[in-house]
C-alpha cells in the first residue's frame, strides 16, 4: 500500500468554542484526494483544569453530525500519553481538535524518491504568519 507522509495537527479553540465550521473544509480535502483522516480526538480542558478527552465515535450524534460527511477511517492512534501531553499545554476553559492526516497527495512523489534511490532527510512545516512576513519583508 502507498502512503504518503502523515502528519497531526493541533486545533485549540479558547472558550470551548468549537463550532464546526472546520468540518466543511475537512470534507473537501478529504473528497478531493487531498488528505485521508486517520484519527480526530477532542480535548476539553474546565475553568478548573480538568480535562476529558473524546473520540470522534464517541461524540453525541448532534455534535458528531457536523463530521457525518467525511469519509475516512478514523481510529484510536493516540495514547492517552499523547493526550495528556497535549492537554497540558491547553488553557483552562478550553478544547482543542487533535487530528491526524495521510498527505494522499504526496504518495506518488513518495514512491518516486524511493524509486530513484532517494531518502527525505528533512521535511519541515512554515507557519503561514512567518510565510507571509518574510513576503511582506521582501516587496
């Protein structure tokens, strides 16, 4: 089976306010071919610093029906470790979608490095905000 690179995402959302409007674009990548869900958890963290941790499987229909559109196989990749770590740097009053993705689009270019003999020796992220300021340093 080709894959291509996963990758996690972090989401915090101050306030507990998640509203599902995430969901939409999540359906377009995946119905696109662009990504492949691999696992969505839900972190809250209460004004008193407890916290609570939910599957996406595990959520009441009405707030799981935002997500009823997207296709994906959605299992249980993170520890409880993982999560806790996560939830530490979480604010009280707060909740965060934890999410791990396959780059579908990047599997072909995968096979094709290792055909040629090549290995990745580095793949790193750019926040948008430091993109978008060194293009703005650079007009």
């Amino acid at each position: 089976m080709e894959v291509g690179p996963v990758e996690y995402v972090v989401i915090a959302f101050p306030g507990n306010r998640f509203r599902g409007e995430i969901a939409p674009e999540l359906q377009n990548l995946v119905a696109s071919g662009t990504v492949r869900i691999l696992d969505l958890t839900f972190i809250k963290k209460d004004e008193d610093g407890s916290v609570s941790y939910v599957e996406l499987d595990a959520l009441d229909p009405t707030e799981a029906s935002v997500f009823d559109d997207i296709d994906g196989e959605v299992g249980g990749l993170f520890s409880e470790e993982d999560l806790e770590l996560i939830a530490e740097g979480l604010v009280p009053n707060s909740s965060a979608a934890v999410l791990v993705w396959e780059d579908t689009w990047a599997a072909p270019i995968s096979r094709a490095i290792r055909n040629a003999g090549g290995e990745l020796v580095a793949h790193e992220r750019i926040p948008a905000p430091v993109v978008e300021q060194a293009l703005e340093a650079a007009a």
